[in-house]
C-alpha cells in the first residue's frame, strides 16, 4: 500500500497515540498496572469462553478420531448371528474365535463378512477351529484370517504376524490389539505366545491397549464347565497373561463361555483383587491405568447362550453379566459389545455398549472407560474438564485464525488497500510497543512536520494558560473570518484528563518551543503526558505560516478532530482517554 501524505499523517497521529499509551503508566505503579491488566485479561476469557455454547463446540472437530469397534465372540453363522452384526454401525470388528461349528473355513468369511465391507476387521482363533474339533482345518482358518486382515479393505490396519500365523499385533487408528491363540490344539507353544506377548506390549506407545483371546483362566468363567475352574487356561502354571496386561493398562477380552460377564477393575488377576478406587462402584464408569484394568467375557455372538451355574458365578468380582436365565428367558438375547474409543475426541476416554438383539431392552451394559494414571488425585470428571478446557482453547485459537484470514480475497490474496485500522492491527500487538521514548517521539514529529508542505511550522515561544496554550498573536496572518475564528477555537482548549495514570511527579509538564527562524521543534528529554503531547499538536497545526495557513488550519483541525473520532468510534482503547472541550471563538 503507497503511504500518501493523507495516509501518512493520520498513521503518525496513531503512532502518536500509542506512544502516550505505552508512557502512560508510572514505574512504580508497574507491578499493579500489570497485575491488574492481568486480570481484566483472565476476566475477558472467560467470558468468552462462558459465551462459547456447546452446539458449537460439538460442531467443532478437536482431538484424536472417535471410532467405534465392534467386539463379538462365538457367533457362528447363524441368523442371528447376523443379526447381532447389524445392531449398530461401527469402524471396526473383532472377532473373539470360533466362527462356526462346522468345520467350513471359508462359510463365515463368505456369508457372515460383507463383500463391500468398509469396516477393518480382525480375528483370532478359537477352540472350533484347532485341530482337535476339525483336524486338519487348523491351517485353513488361519490362511482365511490372515488374508482378510491383509487385503486392500483391510488397508487401515498394520498387523505383525507370527510365522504361524497364529498370533498376531495389529495397530487400528492410536490402539493396538495383541490377538493370542494359546491353548488352542495345534498352535503355538505356551512359552511363544507369552513371549509374543511381551515384545508387542513392552515398548506399545499406543493410546489404548487390548489383550485378546479366546479361552479364560479359572477366576474367569461363570461356571458352565465347571472341570474348568480346576487350571489356568491362559496362563497355565506359569506368569499371569492377565496380569501382564494389567500391569501396561491394557483392557483384557476373552470368550469361550458363552455367556457376557465383566468385572470389576482388578489389580490383581492371578489371585483376584478388586482394584481399591473400584471397590464401591457402580458399574458405569470404570477407571483404568497400568497397574488395573478389567475382563470382559463375551460369548453371546449367535450361536448359544449358556446357563451359570456354581461358585463361579457369584464371585465378587463380577461387575455386571448376563446368562440364559433360570427360564431361558435370554436364550435368543444374542449380542455383542460395541465400544466408542477416543470419545468425543479424548484419548482418555470410551463408552461401550452391551447391544442385544430379540429384547425390549436393547442396552443391556453401558459404562464409560477412562484412562486415569492418577485417581487418588485426579477424577475422571477433571479429566472431562480438562479436555474440554483444551478443547475451548483450540476453538478460539481456530477462529483467531479465521478472522486473521478475514481481509483475504476471493483469489487468497490480501487486498491492496489496508484500512487505517488494518494498518494499526498489524503495527501494534497485543504487547504495548515502546517506541524509543522521547527521541523517537520527535523524530515522528518531525515527520509529520515534512510529511507535507502545508505542515510547515513556525512556532513562537507562548504562555501556558489554564492547562492549555493559547495561540500566538503575533502572527502575520491576514484578518480571520468567521469560520477561521471558529475552526480556531482550539485557542481555548481545555484538555481534560479523565482517566489519569501518570505520575506527575516523575513526568514534565513542560517541553520547549525553538524560535520560529529556525522552523524546527525540541521537546525535552523527560517524559510528557498526554495533554502536553496533544497540546503540542494543536499548537502545531495553529501556528502555521505562508498564505494558505488559515485553510491549513482549519484542514488540520478537522483532520484531527476526524482521526481522535475514529479512533473513538473504531473502539480503539487507551491508558489515558483526553477529551478536547471545544469552546468557539466569536470575537
């Protein structure tokens, strides 16, 4: 943009201003200017953010990708198998073994998957498909599973296999899920698996962590075969598998029993311990760490439901489950669970869904899950208000950035032509700018003083009057009019100060004026308030000499007049506020 002189001058007139602005404040009084801009600062945040409503913040994305993921186990192929697929849409399955019964590898990947599926999908493998329920089967489903979870529709998960491909380490968005296969006949050893285990979980950076397989240890079943609660299926006699995943916070899912059982938040597995901060808990919000975490059982995909039965079924860490009921009544009541991650944008936090189908209460278990590493001083509600805190902040951080982008055009350059309140917003930050005190304040009068040379100015050494200066009478100019008398009314101006800062003790109320031979202004070396640096401007511009001074003057005060009214009206703030009292000459 070309800087004319009627740009220039009203530029200088802004600088002029934020110069007494930033002079404005006194020394001493630096600690409680400061203090107290910072709390108007915290004062006006907050009302915006008080003003902020949460349709607009639900509208605004923030925070890691939400996805859904769909947990089901033992479905078989049957009706309501699918059914239980169709209860709800999701991003992604996993599937917890055992796709059917019949020894048909390819019949569930062929009927049960969608052929167009946009959904990733990931599985393991379950009592049905080893080699001592279809022998010689073992390979098939594992050559299936891994070609569904390699192929182009799978192309948003990254998965790790075993050479047998029996296990697997899989990563889906910011969760991994480590898919084992221990104890199912033909597979690999127990010793591998645990090893498989470890070198995938140890060094996991991911935000959320599953442990899944298809069988349970004996604390872990709701006593359909009893035989079972006599060993470990899992673990065997050696290392917990589920308690290391509980020590890396990673949420264990197991199937088997057909049944959906799920426990409290445990600290410890191998010999059951109820987690203290989940001791007292309802059941709907469930805190996790490393260090504890929960099982959830879930065998009700399709195929069958089981009845519970024997001590297992009332062990005290049982959270909430659901079994075919002493009257069947849920023996059609197939389900699967359906967990949200990264809800509304917080990696700390998910919601899951026990959906069924065949029932007038279609949720059967919901519960929120967050990741807290700190519960005894952090609740799960300041981890909800510390999001949102964040949340808020991007928001108006996003929209400073829009109206930062407001001048542009349609093409996405700026416009040529900035307006004079364009220019300030990108001269003066939010952090007041010092401009070289009194030097550099009258290197700009200066500036102004040559910016045009109508504003050539002689001025004459005068009397300070009631707070003001009174022109000097000694001019040559030719008779005034009655409009030049009026447009010189600033004779008898009054600068009021209604705000007052500073500190007159430390400021000078007086600059000096050099003779008018030698056209040139000095102000002293002390700092000046306001009135005198205004008044220095109205003397200014009502003493200028040559044949066109009175239409000088009278531009001049209305060009300054028009500027302090722009900046009024263009709710441009300052330290100190100067009101000029205008009283008309008539004589």
């Amino acid at each position: 943009m070309k800087l004319s002189t009627k740009n220039l001058i009203p530029f200088i007139f802004f600088i002029n201003i934020k110069i007494i602005q930033s002079k404005a404040q006194p020394i001493e009084d630096d600690y409680t200017n400061k203090t107290k801009q910072a709390s108007e600062t915290k004062d006006i945040e907050q009302n915006i953010r008080n003003s902020i409503t949460d349709e607009q913040l639900d509208s605004f994305t923030y925070g890691d990708e939400e996805f859904k993921l769909a947990i089901i186990g033992d479905s078989g192929v049957e009706r309501e198998s699918r059914e239980v697929m169709k209860l709800t849409k999701y991003d992604a399955l996993l599937h917890l073994g055992n796709y059917d019964y019949k020894c048909s590898p390819h019949k569930y990947f062929d009927t049960m998957l969608d052929s167009d599926r946009t959904y990733q999908f990931m599985g393991i493998l379950g009592n049905q498909e080893g080699d001592d329920q279809c022998p010689g089967k073992l390979r098939d489903y594992e050559d299936i599973l891994y070609e569904e979870m390699t192929n182009s529709k799978n192309s948003g998960v990254k998965c790790e296999f075993s050479s047998s491909k029996a296990m697997w380490s899989c990563v889906y968005k910011n969760m991994r899920i480590i898919g084992l296969s221990q104890n199912i006949t033909g597979v690999d050893s127990r010793s591998e698996q645990l090893y498989f285990l470890k070198k995938h979980l140890d060094h996991a950076t991911e935000d959320w962590k599953i442990c899944a397989w298809h069988y349970y240890d004996k604390y872990y079943h709701t006593g359909k075969n009893p035989q079972d609660s006599e060993r470990n299926l899992i673990s065997e006699d050696g290392d917990s598998f589920y308690d290391y995943c509980k020590d890396h916070g990673a949420i264990i899912l197991n199937a088997h029993d057909n049944v959906y059982a799920r426990t409290h938040v445990m600290s410890k597995f191998k010999s059951p311990m109820i987690d203290e901060y989940d001791k007292h808990n309802d059941g709907s919000v469930v805190q996790i760490r490393k260090g504890a975490t929960l099982d959830i059982l879930n065998g009700v995909g399709g195929n069958e439901i089981y009845i519970e039965q024997g001590e297992e079924k009332d062990y005290s860490h049982w959270q909430k489950k659901y079994a075919k009921g002493e009257n069947d009544e849920n023996a059609k009541r197939f389900g699967g669970l359906f967990c949200q991650f990264n809800y509304g944008g917080n990696n700390k936090k998910a919601y899951c869904e026990l959906l069924r189908i065949n029932s007038s209460e279609k949720v059967f278990d919901s519960f929120y899950i967050y990741q807290n590493e700190d519960p005894n001083h952090i609740s799960y509600s300041q981890i909800d208000k510390n999001f949102k805190n964040d949340k808020i902040n991007a928001y108006i951080a996003s929209n400073n950035d829009k109206n930062n982008h407001s001048t542009k055009g349609d093409s996405g350059e700026e416009d040529s032509v900035d307006t004079m309140d364009q220019i300030v917003d990108k001269v003066f930050t939010k952090t007041n700018i010092i401009i070289g005190g009194t030097k550099s304040y009258r290197a700009l009068a200066n500036l102004s003083s040559i910016a045009n040379d109508n504003f050539k100015t002689s001025l004459t050494k005068n009397e300070d009057i009631d707070n003001g200066y009174k022109l000097d009478k000694t001019t040559n100019s030719p008779p005034l009019s009655m409009n030049d008398k009026l447009s010189l009314s600033l004779n008898k101006t009054k600068l009021i100060n209604e705000s007052s800062v500073f500190d007159q003790t430390s400021l000078m109320d007086n600059f000096s004026i050099t003779s008018s031979s030698k056209k040139t202004d000095t102000m002293d070396r002390e700092s000046i308030n306001s009135n005198d640096a205004i008044s220095l401007i109205s003397h200014k511009f009502g003493n200028n000499s040559g044949a066109n001074s009175i239409s000088t003057r009278s531009n001049s005060f209305r060009s300054f007049s028009n500027i302090y009214n722009q900046i009024n009206n263009n709710n441009v703030r300052f330290n100190t506020i100067a009101r000029l009292d205008l009283m008309n000459e008539t004589k």
